[in-house]
C-alpha cells in the first residue's frame, strides 16, 4: 500500500461524539426524525411485508441492498430499525444470512420486535441482530454488560481486569469472526465514528470478509473539509453532516485498507445538505477484498480490451489496451471472474497460444 496518510481530519471536540449519536438514535428509535432522512428510493416489492414503524424509521442516504445476491452472508453495518436487513433478508434467501451490527439498545429492540413476524412471513428465519461497536466488531458488547453487571469498575485494579475481559472475550467468543462475511453493507453509519477510530474501522470491515468478499457502502461524503464550527456541533455530528467523509479520501480510506476495485456505484448529483458553502451528498461505493494467494505452474494470460490507453491496478500493474500479459494466479483469478468488477475489460486468453507474453510484475511463483 502506497498512501497512509491520515485522512479524517481530527479536530479535538468539546463533546463527547459517541453520546451525542447514542442519544441521537435512542431517541431516533421512539420516535421518527424527519431531519435524519434522505430520499431513499428502495425497491417497492421488499418493502410489502414490512411494518409502517421500520419503514418510517428510516435514517440511509443510499440503497446498498440492491447489490446483494443470493445465498450470501450479509453484515450490516448501523443496522438501526433493521430495514435494509429486512430488505436483504429476502434477496438472500433461505440459504443466505443476514447479521445486524448497532450499539443502541433502543434501535435493537425495535429491529428484534419484528423477527418472528417477518421471519414467519418470509417462510425462513435468517436474520439477527448484535449488539456491538462496528470499529471493534469482535467485542460482543452483550457480553460486556452482562460481565459489568456482576463487576462493577471503582479501581484502577477493576479497570485493569475490565480492559482483560475485553481481551478474552475479542479472542475467544468474537462477535464477528475474520474471513466469514461475503458482503459488508453499511447506510449512512461510517460517518458517525469518532475520527480516531475511523482507520481502525475500515480496517474491521477488511477483517471480517472472505478473501475475495466485498463492501457497498452508501455514506455522506462532502466536497470541503468541515470547519471547526461544524465540527464542534453535536447535533451535525449525530445528524451524519460533521463525520462526512472528504469525497476523494472516501475512496482512500479503503485503498489504505487493502481493498481494490475500488468504484463509486451511485454519487447524488443533488447535495442533501449545503452548510457554510459546503455540499454534503449521498455516495454509494463498491470495494473488493484480495483472493487468497494462489500459485500454480499453469500460465494465464489476458488482455485489456479498452478504451483507455493504459489503465493501473491497485498493485500498481499497468494494462496497455491490446497486449497479451502473463498474470499470476491470483490476478488472472481477480481480473476474469464473472464477479469481478474489472471483467468486462478484459479477454481471459488460452495457455496455448504461442504468442511471447510480457511477464507480470504480480506473479507470485
Ligand atoms: C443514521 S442511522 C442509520 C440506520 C440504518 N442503517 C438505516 O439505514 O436506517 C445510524 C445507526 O447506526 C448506529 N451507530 C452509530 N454509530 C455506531 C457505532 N459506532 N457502532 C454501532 N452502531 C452505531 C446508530 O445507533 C443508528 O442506529
């Protein structure tokens, strides 16, 4: 990875950012928060079973369930009154999972409430919702309370064997293990982590996939960093305007990560919100974790079809439009899968052409 730059600015605030978005969406969660909403349009046919209250409570900018297929394991991100999960509950399928991930107790009661009857209405029951961090999503914060409640914290010493608890259970029980989500969603949540945590964060998001897994992401991103006024107000914070991603470090945030095939799907031409001169918009991105490094002796070729002249991976592999290349495994693997995001630009050439290939500079054997 080229660039780690620190790319959240962080400002120090005069609040505390977690509380201010807790108490946001606890109260979010009683009552609707017209505010909070962005135009959303989902597919209606997802929506037919569920009940008014999820569908009022809506608090995304984005729809990430439509590239959701069938059979996958989904992690959602900020999963509040459970909607977008519901919604990829049916896409899924029997076969599929789907995993709510928040750490408001309010908005978990309202998504748990409605399990038995969607599940009963669906014809299967494949969705569940967790209470954690989503920059820490090993700690299973049920757990924590549970422990809490029988050792409250009053000395450092107590402090101490708090701090070991959350060791043990982040290895031994992980909310969410590595390697085991194929596709992470997240609607209008990322925004609201601290920015201290915001690295730690994609960091998780790369954890928990398979190798060759991917996110979608819709996030409010803005053209101008936020000023400190902006910033230093609690209710922009919890209101996912302060949080916003800068549009281009959006992206970097998961080149840093380690994610490649990075693409915007859907950028809002409209700004939802515009603060001090500031245009706060609607991004929807796509981003894929490496395949597992694969070698073998068999050669595998490609070539880029165009139109670009050159085009670079995120390896730093350079691709001139119609030249044979040898890859490796691994590459050829990432380039021609029918999943892959770079597929329709490439040709996948048999082995046994006798053309001279010009060796990869990825080939890992
Ligand atoms: C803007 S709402 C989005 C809810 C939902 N994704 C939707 O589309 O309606 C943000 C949700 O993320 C949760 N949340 C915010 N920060 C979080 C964090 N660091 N860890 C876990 N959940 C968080 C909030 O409790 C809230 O339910």
């Amino acid at each position: 990875m080229e660039s780690t730059q620190n790319l959240t600015p962080s400002f120090p605030t005069t609040y505390d950012i977690e509380q201010a978005v807790l108490e946001r969406y606890q109260a979010g969660a009683k009552v609707s928060q017209p505010s909070l909403c962005c135009a959303v349009e989902y597919d209606e046919k997802y929506l037919e079973i569920l009940p008014k209250e999820i569908i009022e409570k809506d608090y995304g900018c984005g729809d990430p369930t439509r590239y959701v297929n069938s059979g996958e394991i989904v992690l959602d991100l900020g999963s509040g009154t459970g909607k977008n999960c519901y919604i990829i509950a049916q896409k899924v399928g029997e076969k599929g999972q789907v995993i709510g991930v928040d750490f408001n107790d309010e908005m978990l009661k309202l998504a748990r409430r409605y399990q038995s009857e969607i599940g009963a209405k669906i014809g299967y029951y494949n969705t569940r919702f967790v209470k954690g961090k989503i920059q820490d999503l090993s700690l299973d914060l049920e757990q924590v309370q549970n422990w809490l409640e029988k050792n409250p914290i009053n000395s450092i010493e107590q402090f101490s064997q708090f701090e070991q608890e959350c060791d043990r259970l982040r290895q031994q029980t992980p909310l969410i293990r590595d390697n085991t989500i194929d596709v992470v969603i997240s609607n209008c949540v990322l925004n609201l982590v601290r920015p201290q945590d915001k690295e730690q964060l994609f960091d998780e998001l790369y954890r928990v996939l398979k190798p060759g897994g991917r996110v979608v992401i819709s996030d409010i991103v803005c053209d101008q960093d936020p000023t400190p006024k902006i910033m230093n107000d609690p209710e922009l914070w919890s209101g996912c305007i302060a949080g916003a991603f800068g549009e281009d470090n959006f992206l970097k945030m998961f080149e840093n990560a380690g994610f490649y095939g990075i693409e915007i799907l859907q950028r809002e031409e409209r700004p939802w919100q515009v603060i001090d001169g500031i245009e706060f918009r609607s991004l929807t991105v796509r981003a894929y974790k490496s395949l597992k490094k694969t070698c073998s002796k068999d050669q595998h070729f490609i070539i880029y079809k165009g139109p670009w002249k050159q085009v670079q991976d995120d390896q730093g592999q350079i691709f001139y439009r119609g030249e044979k290349i040898a890859v490796s495994q691994q590459t050829y693997q990432m380039l021609t899968q029918s999943d892959s995001p770079y597929q329709p630009a490439i040709i996948a050439v048999s082995s046994s052409s006798e053309v001279q290939p010009i060796q990869s500079k990825t080939s890992c054997c």
